[in-house]
C-alpha cells in the first residue's frame, strides 16, 4: 500500500515594511517575569554602587644599571631594549657583510665629494678577494660565488673599519697615493663609518656577549633598580626560551646591594574613569543588546577537573559585570608601587582598595598575580609591579643561523654536540649534513678493496663532521665536578691523510666548558640568531641573540669500533 507523505512550514506574512515592533520585544506576561526575578534573587536590597571615578596614587622608581655577577654595575642606557644591552654580541664579519660595509663606505665618500679617483685608491688597499672565501673546513660554494663576482669590483669595509677604528679620530695617512683634499675628504668618510657601524651593529668582530655563561649555556646578569620606598635593589633576571626579559623574568635577589646610586622616585595622582573588564565573545552587559554569535554559551561542556573552562563560564555569565578595569601608563623601565586605591561610587561613598594579597601566607596557601618574589619579604614578595626596558612584545626575530643540539648517546656512552647549522661565508645558516656531503665529495675517500677477502675489519665507523663528541674532563677531583670539552674525531681528509675536524660555529668556539649536568637526558638546543625591534622613540635596534630550550631527548651516533663487515661486491 502507497503512502503519502507531506510537509507543513510556517512563514511569516510580514504586512508592512516597518521592523520597530519586532525589535521591541513585547513582554506579555509580566507576572512571569516577575516571578523569575524573584527566583533568582534580584529583588534582594543590596548596597551596591556603581563606581564612578577612581583616584589613584603611585610612586614610580626607574632602572638605574646592570650587571654580571661578581663584577662592577655599568649604568643602564635608556635609548635601547634591555636585550640588546645584555646580549648583544658582535656580528661575524662575512662576505656578505665585508661588501656591505664596503659599499657603504663608498656611498659616504660620494657623499662627502670624493673623486672617483679617491674610491680606486681604496679598492686597490683594500679590495674584496676570492682568497677570503672557503674559510671553513669544506669550501663554501656560495661563498665562493659570492667572492668572484665581488672580486676587484668592491671595497673590503670591514679591513677599513679594523684598520683606522685604533686611531680614529685621527689618520695620520687613510691611502699614501691620495693628496690632501682627497686625505681630508677620506678622513670624514671614515668618521661616518666608524659611528654607523657601531650605531648599527654595535661590534663586528667575534667577542661574546659579557652576560653569556658558556659553561651553563645561558645568560647571566642582574639589573639594579630603585627601590620605591627609596634606597636600591638588585633583582635577577632569567630570559625565557626566546631570549626576551618580560615582567615574569625578574627576582629580587635576597641579601643583595650595590653602590649604584637611585634614581628620581615620580609620585603620581589622578583621577580615571573605570570600564568593564571585557573579551572577546563575552555576553553584552545589557539583555536586549544583539551579539555576534561567534560563542555558543550553551555548548560550553566541561566536568568537575575542567577548573579553568568552569571559571571563565562563571566569570562571563554571572560576575562580568562586577569586574573594573583603569589604565595607568608607566614609564619603560621603572618599578611602580600604588600607594592609595579610593573608589567614589554614585551614591557617594568612598572605598579603599587594599591589595588582595596583603595578609602574609604560607607560601603553598599564597594566592597573587603579576608579583615579583622576594625572599627576604614577609609575604615572601615584593610589593612593586614591574615594567622592564624589554622588547618582548615587539621582538622581530630570523632564522636561526646556527642550531648546536646537545644530546646522550647510551648506545655509544657519550654526549654528542650536533651542529645542525652554522654560517657560511656570506652569513646564513648551512646545514651541517650539506657540509658533510661537500667534504666528502672534497677528500674523494675510497674504500680499499685489498685482496678480494669476504670480510673488512673496521676499526672506528666513520662519523660526520658537524657530530662533535663532547669529552668528559673532571674539573674538581674533591667534590666530583666534571666538565664535557668538545673534542674530535679522527677522519679521512684530503690526499687520504687522517684529519680531526674542530667545531665550525661560535657557540663550541675553542676552550669552551659546559657543565655535564647541562646536556641532560632530555638534550639540549642553543641557538644564535639576529634579533630586531623599534624603541619608544622609533629607533631601530639590531642586535644577535642566543636561545637555549629543551632538546628532543637522547639520540644514536651510529659510533662503533671494532666492527667486521661483509664486502660486498659492486654490482
């Protein structure tokens, strides 16, 4: 038997084109409203302004200097980030960066109206080779490319800078062929590439950065701040994985002075008008008010273990309009202390606001926010907020242009340094197993087939070159300190002669010591890479940082000695 089936929709008839009366929302039981309200507790008399304005009064104390522990404080410059100022190292000195100050170098001189003549003479002193390129342990090719279309066609800057950067201001005799004029005019090209180098890359060179710990493969240095109850502190500063000091990064250091002298305290009062705290997707305050949507209130699911999701639901639903917020602008770099919170409310009433953290607690029933510790504090932290000289928020960082991973080898019972980049001559990062690849195509190494015997006695697997083992050395025989050295691997080189290759990057640079309990289980990972940012006054500021986070646990070299392989005929 056949059956029929049918739908029914309902659809409006609108009968004019006027939307007022649907948006007013008509209310046609009221008692029912009213008994909802009476459910929840809304007719309940509470004493509850508003707040009208807010008067607040603060005290502001600015950094004074920094330091590297156990040597003297050196004044804290106030025209740059604080990471440029604590890790700052120089610049390698590339091909790439070699012809760039070159060409700068020129451009100053046409500016100063130097002849042509004058420029010649300078490439002729100190002109770009081909000879400078492949100076690492396997020949650059893009170096090596780089260098030839450079070559006789471009000054070398940074011969220039080292060679007057000594006698600057003064140049008895720039180029013995250029006459006086020329000198003269040579003399304030010189000048100007002296202050733009060291305004723009500070150093070229290849010192570290004074706050760089090798032997921990981190940064350590102190900052001293003014106290806002006058007087001055030291507080230490931890940059995060990514090499910046945000708010979080300070302690203050227990115990601690230095002779600096504090700065100018700032107290400040004035008078704000709070607004409500808001996010995005939280609930308009007023019930009839149209939102987006985006937030589906109702889907939220969560159980007993999901706190978080439990208080931002609480929060947004039910104490939204509860929660005030005021702007206070704080000068960079400075240590802030509010000394009075008074609310006046519309009714007239006036309210101090204490801090919510201002009962002293033992530290595991301490509840605080946004706080620096303090050990030597009753509350066991300090009662200032911080907004540090840092470019955290701001921070413009490359690629890394070298990676050093440190790692345990069980298997082989050693700790590896892997370089898995480094710099090549014109300054970007080249894998380590690129240059493996070109050394080996260089020493052309070819295996022995001898008498023709089934099997080859190995006495060491051959092991690439960016794989540097890290030698344990006991540094402290009394109390056990061991340190691991990188050491190195004897390989084929050239013309079938043994070599041992030693570590191409800076961060394993010559004579270095890391601290055995540095490469842990779980590894290690170091890397160097060029950092920018913009100051409050629209500066630019370039500077080369170095990261250190968690490895990706222990590894195998493939490290074995003593090994029989079968020869296999070639087919």
């Amino acid at each position: 038997m056949s059956s029929l089936t049918w739908w029914n929709r309902l659809e409006p008839r609108p009968r004019s084109a006027d939307l007022a009366r649907a948006l007013e929302a008509q209310v046609r039981d009221p008692a029912w409203f009213l008994a909802r309200q009476w459910q929840f507790g809304e007719f309940r008399a509470e004493d509850a302004a508003s707040p009208g304005f807010v008067q607040l009064s603060h005290t502001t104390a600015p950094f004074v200097g920094w330091r590297v522990p156990g040597k003297a404080s050196t004044a804290l410059p106030t025209g740059q980030p604080l990471e440029e100022t604590v890790e700052t190292e120089a610049f390698s000195p590339d091909l790439a960066l070699r012809v760039e100050l070159g060409q700068t170098f020129e451009m100053l001189l046409a500016k100063h109206g130097a002849s042509a003549a004058v420029v010649k003479a300078f490439r002729m002193r100190y002109g770009f080779s081909v000879a400078m390129a492949g100076s690492a342990d396997s020949a650059d090719p893009e170096g090596t490319r780089f260098a030839r279309v450079c070559e006789g066609r471009a000054i070398d800057g940074y011969r220039v800078y080292v060679a007057f950067r000594a006698v600057a201001p003064a140049y008895p005799d720039p180029v013995p062929s250029l006459s006086g004029a020329d000198a003269a005019l040579a003399c304030q090209a010189l000048d100007d590439l002296k202050v733009w180098i060291e305004d723009l890359y500070d150093a070229v060179g290849t010192t570290e950065a004074p706050a760089w710990r090798q032997e921990r493969l981190e940064y350590d240095v102190e900052v001293v701040a003014t106290r806002p109850d006058d007087g001055v502190t030291v507080l230490t500063a931890d940059p995060d994985r990514e090499a910046t000091f945000d708010w979080y990064a300070f302690d203050e250091r227990t115990g601690a002075s230095d002779p600096m002298n504090p700065g100018q305290l700032t107290t400040s009062r004035s008078s704000v008008l709070p607004i409500h705290v808001r996010f995005r997707g939280m609930p308009n305050r007023r019930f009839w008010d149209l939102e987006s949507g985006q937030v589906n209130f109702g889907g939220i699911e969560s159980d007993k273990r999901d706190l978080a999701r439990m208080m931002v639901a609480y929060f947004m639903l039910v104490q939204g309009n509860d929660w005030f917020m005021l702007p206070l602008e704080l000068p960079v770099g400075s240590l802030c202390h509010v000394d009075s919170l008074v609310v006046h409310d519309v009714f007239g009433g006036l309210t101090l606001v204490e801090r919510a953290d201002r009962d002293p607690a033992p530290a595991g029933e301490r509840w605080t926010m946004f706080s620096t510790t303090a050990g030597d504090s009753a509350r066991g932290y300090a009662d200032y907020f911080i907004l540090p000289p840092s470019a955290a928020g701001v921070l413009q960082s490359s690629a890394p242009i070298e990676a050093v991973h440190m790692l345990r080898d069980q298997m082989a019972n050693m700790a590896w340094a892997v370089e898995h980049e480094t710099e090549n001559d014109i300054g970007l990062a080249r894998s380590g197993h690129e240059r493996e690849f070109a050394a080996q195509a260089e020493v052309g190494v070819t295996t022995n087939q001898g008498d023709g015997a089934p099997l080859r006695w190995v006495i060491q697997t051959p092991m690439p070159r960016h794989w540097i083992p890290l030698v344990p050395a006991v540094i402290d025989p009394l109390i056990g300190d061991v340190a691991l050295l990188p050491g190195s691997l004897v390989r084929p080189g050239s013309g079938g002669l043994p070599e041992t290759p030693a570590p191409k990057g800076r961060i394993l640079k010559p004579g270095v010591r890391i601290a055995e309990e540095e490469v842990s289980r779980a590894g290690t990972r170091v890397r160097r890479l060029i950092c920018a940012s913009r100051w409050t006054d629209g500066s630019t500021h370039l500077w080369v940082a170095r990261q250190k986070s968690a490895g990706a646990g222990e590894g195998s070299s493939g490290l074995r000695f003593d090994q029989a392989e079968i020869r296999r005929a070639p087919s």
